[in-house]
C-alpha cells in the first residue's frame, strides 16, 4: 500500500496564519493516512509499510497536533477577543464552538492511539477494535471537515483582515517557541520525527 509519509510545507512563522492552514493539510493528510491503513489491512496484521506508516501519523496526533490546539486557543483566539469590531464579536461565538471540537477530538484522538499503539505492539488488532478505530477515525474526519472549513474560510480571513502586525507577529513567535524542540534539530535530520520533514512544524 503506498502511503505518502511526509506533506508539503511552505509557510514559516513571519506568516503564522498561512501556517496554521498547513497544520490543517497535515491534520487532513495523517488521517486520511491512518484510515487507509486500516482500510488496507483486512486480516488485522501490518506490513512493514502499513506499521511504518501507522507510526508517524500517530506521533504526529500525539506530538504535533497539540501545538496547533495551542496556536489558535492560546496565541490566536484571545488576541481575536481584543478587537472591537462587530464583525469579530459575532465571529467569537463560532470559536467558542471550536474549543468544543477541540475537546471532544481530543478524546477521539486518545481512542485511536490506543488502538494504533495496540496494534503496533501485537503486529495485529482483532475485528472489534479494528472497527472501533476505523469509526473514531471517520468521526474525527467529518468533525475536521467542519472544523477546518469555518477557520480557513472565515476565522483565518477575518484574522488577516482585523489583528494588528505586531499581534500577527506574536503570534508568529508564540508558535514559533511551541516548536524549539524540533528547531533544535533542524540542522540533524536524523534527529527529527519522521513526519516533520526536516522543517519546523
């Protein structure tokens, strides 16, 4: 089963909204990733390549994800919450409901690494817990779907337009901090995870 490990990256933290919309490619990416491992395992048993890829995407999950929560519930939403406009109020509301999400997938991501880390260390998961997996994996992919959409075509694009540079800024270096420990490693590609593809994120 061919699985594309690493995804592409451009954006760098001088623009950390346009880095934020990479984390949703990677987010989109190592889910499709997991799920096609499971698709691709029908007897419950991994091949080098399916464990290889089941790996990284869930130390991705584990590692990686998390920073991103953080980018936008700690870095980006409360500077949100500093502007006066109208247009941002109302916009507020919605994030609210995106720290939901943030929580309930929370709990989902925990299922699936359980399972994935099972699996990792038994070579083979049974039909019920495979099928349990492969469900989280379909509701964390349907509550990212609507998720993803309403930040990168509305919450993102009011940011551009109402935060401040020196806020985008900040917000730049904020994320830019969460991640030291991989740009410590950024000039020994053999130290850095798999899925970071010898860049910051």
């Amino acid at each position: 089963m061919p699985v594309q490990i690493g995804a592409p990256h451009q954006a760098n933290f001088d623009q950390p909204l346009d880095l934020l919309q990479d984390c949703h490619r990677r987010i989109e990416h190592f889910l499709a990733v997991l799920t096609r491992v499971v698709d691709a395992s029908p007897d419950g048993r991994l091949t080098d390549e399916t464990r290889r890829a089941l790996l990284i995407a869930l130390r991705y999950f584990k590692e990686a994800a998390p920073r991103h929560t953080l980018d936008e519930e700690e870095s980006l939403f409360p500077r949100l919450r500093q502007c006066a406009s109208d247009e941002v109020h109302d916009a507020l509301a919605r994030v609210e409901g995106l720290q939901a999400d943030h929580l309930r997938a929370e709990v989902w991501h925990n299922d699936v690494d359980a399972l994935g880390q099972q699996w990792l260390a038994a070579g083979q998961l049974a039909p019920e817990p495979r099928a349990t997996l492969r469900q989280r994996l379909t509701d964390l992919t349907e509550l990212y779907k609507g998720h993803i959409h309403l930040e990168d075509t509305a919450i993102f694009p009011l940011a551009r337009k109402s935060l401040a540079p020196d806020q985008v800024t900040a917000i730049g270096q904020e994320m830019k901090a969460r991640r030291a420990d991989i740009l410590q490693h950024a000039g020994d590609p053999s130290k850095l995870p798999a899925y970071a593809g010898g860049t910051q994120l």
